[in-house]
C-alpha cells in the first residue's frame, strides 16, 4: 500500500508577519522596563504585556491545525502519523526549553509550556472549526474555574523557568507549574491552543474569513476590558478585592493598593482567596476575561496580517522573515538575555530587533527554514515515516 502523505500546502505569509510581531513583542517585554521613570507603565508593558505570549500560544494551534490538514483534518493511520510526528516535535520544542531555562535569562521561558501544549493538542486533531470554536470558549470559563480550584491543593510554585534540573530533582512540583500553577499554565491556556486550531481550520486565504476574524477580535479585545470594569466596580466585588490585596502577597500584587494592581502583570496566575479575582483581565492573569482580551486581539492581529500580506506577499515575506524562524530566534533572544549581550541601554531593544529582522530577512531572500525549525521538522518527519513504516509491516505479519 502507498505511504500516506501530507496534504500539499502553500505557506500563509501573513501568518508568518503575526508570528514575527508575537516575538518582537516578548522582545519588547523582556528587554523594556515595565514602569517608565515617571513610574507609568511603558509601552511596550501596555501593548505587548500578556498579548505576545498569547498570540505566540494561538498561532501554535493554528500550526497545529494546518500540518494536520487544514480545513480538511488527516484522518485515520494518516493523523495518527502526523500525531506521533508532533509529538517528537513536541519534546524537542520542551526539551530545548529547559535547557534555555537555565540559562539565567531572567525572563520566563514559554518554550516547555509550548511544547505540553502540542501534546494536548493531538487530541484534537480530529475536530473541525466549529467545534473547536466552541471548545475554546467554554474551556476560556471553565479552565481558569479549574484551577482556582485546584491550585490551593498543589505545591507552591517557583518563579523560575523549567529547567532539566527540575525535571529529575522536582518532578512533581514541574509538573504542576507547567500545567496549573506555572507562568503559563496549560490548563488554562488550553484555550488559546483551540483557539488556535480553530483559526487554522478556516479558510485563511479567503479575504473574508481572515476580515472577520479582524472584527470579532477587535470587538472581543475592546469588551472584555470594559466588561471587567463594570464587575470590578461592583461593590461586592470591589470590597472583596481590596480584602484582598490587604491581606494576600503575591507577584503583581502592591499590597494595601487595589488601582496598581489591577493593572498590572500577574505572573500567569491570581489569587484564591476570594473568586472576585476571576472578574479582572490583567495580563497574565489567566482570567476568562483576559483570555478573551488577549485571545481576541490575537484573532484581530492574524486577521490583519493576512490580510495585508495578501498584497505583495513576497516582499511581506522577507520583511516580517523573522516570523518563519521565530524558534531559532526567541532560542537566540534568551541565550542573549542569559550572556547579558545588548540587553542594557536605551537601544537594547532597537538592537535585538535589528538583529532579528536582519537574520530573518536573509534566511528568507535564500528561501532556508533557521537551523532549530530544520532541525525539529526533521525530527518530526522521521518519526513519522518510520510510525508508517511500522504500520505497514504490521500488517504484513501472517
């Protein structure tokens, strides 16, 4: 029997001009104060906070969704191939995150996380759009209900990112992290991953479907703020904050004063002493109404990018080429970060941009994918070609 092969597909550019904005983003976030001089919050802390990481985690799905059909999903012996293809590329996406965790970086590596969140996502593999649309929103209200829950019962969680270290001397305790009580909690943001998936089950080359995502995300990123306004404002819930903030120390929270620290980040988890926390969208809070934020501004800016990119794809294509190899270059930003190399001054962050841009535009003029994407694609191939080799044996056995 012929070997099943994936479906052929041409690379969406405006995919890779989102992908490209996500990482100059957490570039933004990890290299510019988050408070100015004036004690105000920066830019690039009001613009990017919360919002890259969350467009990095919604265009895994999407890529998870497009190299498992598309709009058509691989059924069969086919998706169970491209299954254990992702998983490879899976643990080697977890794996290099680790390593980078122990880099002393000083920023919260995403990269394990990452990879556990391929891992959920094989389990969907299957579902269409519709479906996944609905899975994400009801787990946006349901996930982050499961884990106010459950994280009192949990270890206390570090602030450090995963390292391998953590892996063999703390199994358990990484495990939490990574799941519920880490930076960015896969349980919860589970719903970015479908999400994700759901965008890239669309047809993404049709103008209308990439301007409706722009407007549902639009409206989904103004509303959630205002909507978490109106229930803050609440006396009940207002008095029960301020309680709160009183009594409760954790990471983002400025003890005694309720304004600040509704603004700002939150470390990837709130509270659990009282459920009015579930009423905020600060970034990193991991809210329904911040993943509706966050999400929702993730959809308006994939929208946008592909549609623009739809003009003069080419030239969008080696402009925005950092989005084609945004493993190798985060992987590079960390290990830059680690050696405190163009991480200090007033132009550290117009520096590591250049740099990124300038490495993805020559990448993208040679048509080359960066070496870890090479490297993590062949990996992926592999152990699928041999899963199908496997199969066809098998079933030649008398």
């Amino acid at each position: 029997m012929t070997r099943p092969t994936p479906r052929p597909c041409t690379r969406i550019v405006g995919l890779d001009v989102a992908r490209c904005l996500a990482l100059l983003g957490m570039i933004a976030t990890h290299v510019i104060a988050t408070y100015d001089e004036a004690g105000e919050r920066s830019w690039a802390a009001e613009l990017a906070g919360g919002r890259a990481s969350a467009l990095f985690a919604v265009l895994a799905g999407v890529s998870l969704a497009l190299m498992s059909g598309g709009a058509r999903p691989v059924r069969g012996r086919e998706r169970a191939g491209v299954a254990v293809g992702l998983l490879a590329r899976a643990v080697l996406i977890a794996a290099l995150g680790l390593w980078l965790g122990g880099r002393d970086s000083g920023v919260a590596v995403i990269l394990t996380y990452y990879g556990v969140l391929f891992c959920l996502g094989i389990a969907f593999l299957g579902l269409r759009a519709r479906a996944l649309f609905v899975l994400a929103g009801v787990w946006a209200l349901v996930g982050p209900a499961v884990s106010f829950v459950v994280r009192p019962e949990l270890p206390e969680r570090g602030f450090d990112s995963p390292t391998f270290a953590h892996l063999t001397e703390r199994p358990a305790e990484l495990l939490a992290e990574l799941t519920v009580t880490g930076y960015y909690p896969v349980l919860v943001w589970l719903a970015y991953l479908l999400l994700g998936m759901a965008i890239g089950r669309l047809d993404l080359r049709r103008t209308m479907t990439a301007a409706r995502l722009a407007l549902v995300g639009l409206a989904l990123a103004l509303a959630a703020p205002v909507v978490s306004r109106l229930l803050v404002a609440q006396p009940a819930i207002r008095d029960a904050l301020r309680d709160s903030v009183a009594t409760t120390w954790t990471p983002g929270i400025v003890p005694g004063d309720l304004d600040r620290s509704l603004e700002g980040s939150l470390y990837g988890n709130v509270p659990t002493d009282t459920w009015a926390w579930l009423a905020v969208a600060n970034p990193h809070a991991s809210t329904p109404l911040d993943l509706a934020r966050t999400g929702g501004s993730a959809l308006l800016v994939i929208g946008v990018c592909v549609l623009a990119a739809r003009v003069l794809p080419r030239l969008w294509a080696i402009a925005f080429g950092a989005g084609a190899m945004t493993l190798t270059l985060y992987s590079l930003h960390v290990v830059l970060l680690g050696e405190d190399v163009w991480t200090e001054g007033p132009d550290a962050f117009a520096r590591q941009v250049a740099l990124a841009l300038v490495v993805g535009a020559v990448f993208a003029v040679v048509r080359r994918r960066g070496p870890l994407e090479a490297v993590v694609a062949a990996a992926g191939r592999t152990v699928r070609n041999a899963s199908h080799s496997g199969m066809h044996w098998g079933r030649m056995r008398p």
